[in-house]
C-alpha cells in the first residue's frame, strides 16, 4: 500500500471511529469501504487487560480494578532494584552502535554518510544525541513496552531527524482487507498538544514483548503487585526510623474520652515522641493514662530477608542477574562473571534485534540494513582479549590493524596484511626459503707432524 492509499486509508478510519472522550478512537457499526475491500478498523492498543487501567476485563476484575490505578512509572523507580536494572538496561543498549549495511555479494559495506545511519548512530534531533535517545527508546520499550518517535524528513523525503513521543499518548488502530492485509495507523498525542491520526510515513512505533505483534505489554500494569510490595517493604523502612525505631503505641485512660480529645491527645503525642529529633524526650501523663507498646520484631518477620527476595525478583522481572542490582548473597567469583556473558546473550540481545529490525523495516532502502555491533560488551579482561587476538592473527582471521581498531588504536603500515601458517607467513606472500639455523661447521685441524717425518720428508 503506497503513501497516498494509506492517507485515503487513514481518512476512512478516521470517518469509521468516533471518540468516546477518552483519547482512544472505538469501532463504528457502519462499515466503511478502504481502496480495495472492506475495512473492518478496530483498536488495538489500550483495550487487553495488558494497557487498559478501567476496561471490563478478565484481569482487570480479577483483581486489577481492587489494586486501583497502577503504580506509575516514578513509584516503580523510587525502589532501588528497579531503578539500578533500568539503568544498566539502558546504558548497555546505548552504548552498542547502531550501524548502517549495505549487502555487496557475500559481505557487507559499512553505509555512514545516509541521513538515516548519521541519525541513530550520531545526532539523532538537534537536542538529543545518540546515546540519549537509544536510552529512553528502550526505556519506553521496557516501562511501557512501546516506543514512539516523530519522523522528521528532508526535502529528498528522506528520514532525517527523530522525536519521541509520549507512549502512553500512541493508540494503535488496525485496518484489514483481503487485498493489502494488515495496515496500521496511529492516534498519537503530539508535543505540541495535537492529536493526529498518523501513518508509519510519520511514526516510527517499536512495540515491546507483545502477545498481539502489534502493542507490547505494560509491564507496570502486569506487575504492580511485585513493584506495589517492592516499594512498600523501603516505605515501612522510612516510617519504622522516622518513628525513632518505635512501635506502635496505645494510651489507655479508665475514664471515658470524647472524640475530639482523643484526637487532640493523639496529635499532641505525635508531636512531642515521634521521630528521630525527640528520641530520649519524657513523657507526663495525667488523667490517669497509661502508654503501652505494641511489640514488633522485624526479625521474626523476616524483614531482611522480605527486602532480599523482592531485589531477586525485579532482577528477574527485567532479565538481569541478581548481582547487577548489587544482590550479592550467592555470588561468588566464578559465577558473577558467568552471569555478565548471560546478560549479554540472554537479555540484551533480544533487545538488540528487536529495535533493529524496526530500524531495517522502517528506514533501510533496498539491500541495506542495520545492525548493532555489541562487541564492547562482551570483551573480558586485557590477557583473555590479546590471547584471543594472537589466535585470530595466527589464523588468518583478523590482520593487526582489525584489532586496533577494536582497541582504539590507530592502523599502523603493514597492519593490513593477513597471516597463515600459524602467523609465520603473509597471505599471498612467495614463501621464503628455509634458514639453516644449524652453527657452522668448524674445520679441523690439521695433525702435526713429528720431527722423524719432517726428516723423512
């Protein structure tokens, strides 16, 4: 489907949905005819159990309508696990380069100078560089499991600058006919306050994990629970050392109290013996009261313990190993290094090949693609790494100023060549011939000759 019949596509959606006031656009009963066949335009994204907070669904009266509203994005970060798994998700990505190809044959070309390679490798818009926009693009796609960034065009049309979008302001609506299939737009909040239904020509939309292939889950809805417990173990911390690590305490009286001096005896209480400020202060009671405190052992409760398991669990709903939010009970030094390669492999990896086959789908013309280069992760101390390059030297796989490269370092004259014959000899090279090493032979002396054959001669 070309530009113009996804623009008459828009336009017919647009005609088939009302809004219902909520910023999602709803189905119409009234079939409304595409370019070829009927559409059937419905919603996609806010309607599964995954994304909308207030819809009838099956999760939703389960239980998420007892939970209230979700725990949000800040309450979630102010827990240190989750807010540490973040942030090392996010750097880590980042930190790969994105890299433009072009296929040749049987290799590949590096393609730098394209408006859309110097746009995800350097610059991606005139505030935010790179680094800082692949960080919240995989943030969004891990918070909120989408991602939405404007596109910008050139005067060729080409893509040339990016802007994210809000994801919590992107509702998906799929159009269907028997002719194109599948066609998506976009009803999205703009930065400047709009609200346009956009085509894929003007939004690049990343969905996260998704069950549908078209919205990711949220993953704050689907684990408030895990969060909502997470956070309230640090928030029981704060209130326990704010109350001068007291419990709870009961005033009793013998005779009867109204109200309204209950509640002022209570505040007066509060005032004069809680917090860190009035620890040591003496209490004079009169009326004949009597202060009584409820005991409240955190170790029978096993409160350390609560806050440990909670760590390993947000580690293991971001996919990253217990040590990496600085959960070191059972790490030992041949583990920890183990599970690094494993975040590499296990989780980061899918991160990378889910945004660049965005990228490819989105951007790349015929015969190219992108792909991240992760090489930088996964490089281990400086002795595995030289040992690694003297191999591949020696095997022919890699000549001395490839390994610069990776190391940083400028080439250097006749860096370029390959070796084989385990590193003795240059490839395409007339082998030389073979050193005699052996010492040279001395030659032996000559006998003397006695005084009787010196007369005979």
């Amino acid at each position: 489907m070309g530009f113009f019949e996804r623009a008459r596509a828009a336009g017919a959606a647009w005609r088939a949905g009302t809004d219902d006031g909520s910023g999602a656009i709803v189905a119409s009963d009234e079939p409304v005819g595409l370019p070829i066949g009927p559409a059937q335009p419905a919603i996609v994204g806010e309607v599964d159990g995954l994304n909308d907070t207030t819809g009838m669904t099956v999760l939703n009266l389960l239980g998420g309508g007892s939970r209230g509203m979700p725990i949000g994005e800040y309450g979630a970060l102010s827990s240190p696990a989750v807010l540490r798994a973040l942030e090392v998700l996010t750097g880590l990505f980042a930190m790969a380069p994105l890299v433009y190809y072009k296929r040749e044959g049987e290799g590949k070309v590096r393609v730098d100078n394209a408006p859309q390679a110097m746009m995800l490798r350097t610059r991606t818009n005139d505030v935010q560089n790179a680094f800082l926009f692949k960080e919240l693009l995989l943030g969004d796609l891990i918070m909120t499991g989408r991602f939405g960034g404007y596109i910008h065009r050139d005067s060729l049309y080409r893509p040339a600058k990016l802007t994210r979008v809000n994801p919590h302001g992107i509702a998906p609506v799929q159009s269907w006919d028997k002719a194109d299939g599948l066609e998506v737009f976009y009803d999205t909040n703009l930065p400047d306050g709009s609200r346009e239904r956009l085509t894929r020509n003007d939004l690049w939309f990343v969905p996260g994990f998704s069950r549908d292939g078209l919205v990711g889950i949220d993953r704050l809805k689907l684990l408030q629970d895990t969060l909502e417990a997470a956070t309230a173990t640090s928030a029981f911390a704060a209130r326990f050392w704010k109350n001068n690590a007291q419990p709870s305490t009961i005033l009793t009286a013998k005779s009867k109290v109204e109200k309204e001096e209950k509640t002022r005896i209570r505040n007066d209480w509060k005032q004069r013996f809680s917090g860190p400020n009035n620890a040591g202060e003496v209490a004079v009671l009169d009326q004949e009261m009597e202060a009584k405190l409820l005991s409240h052992d955190n170790a029978k409760s096993q409160y350390v313990e609560v806050r440990s398991f909670y760590v390993v669990e947000i580690a293991r709903a971001f996919g990253v190993p217990p040590h990496v939010v600085f959960e070191l009970s059972r790490a030992t030094f041949s583990n920890i290094e183990q599970q690094s390669l494993e975040l590499i492999l296990l989780s980061m990896m899918g991160h990378f090949e889910r945004v660049a086959a965005a990228a490819t789908h989105q951007f790349a013309e015929e015969d190219h693609f992108f792909e991240f280069l992760p090489d930088a992760l996964l490089k281990g101390d400086i002795k595995s790494r030289y040992e690694a390059y003297g191999a591949a030297i020696d095997k022919g796989i890699l000549n001395p100023n490839e390994v610069r490269r990776r190391e940083n370092m400028n080439d250097r004259e006749g860096g370029d060549e390959y070796r084989v014959g385990s590193g003795s000899q240059v490839e395409g090279a007339k082998p030389s011939e073979p050193v005699d090493h052996r010492p040279p032979e001395t030659p032996k002396p000559k006998p003397k000759r006695s005084a009787d054959d010196e007369e005979d001669a």
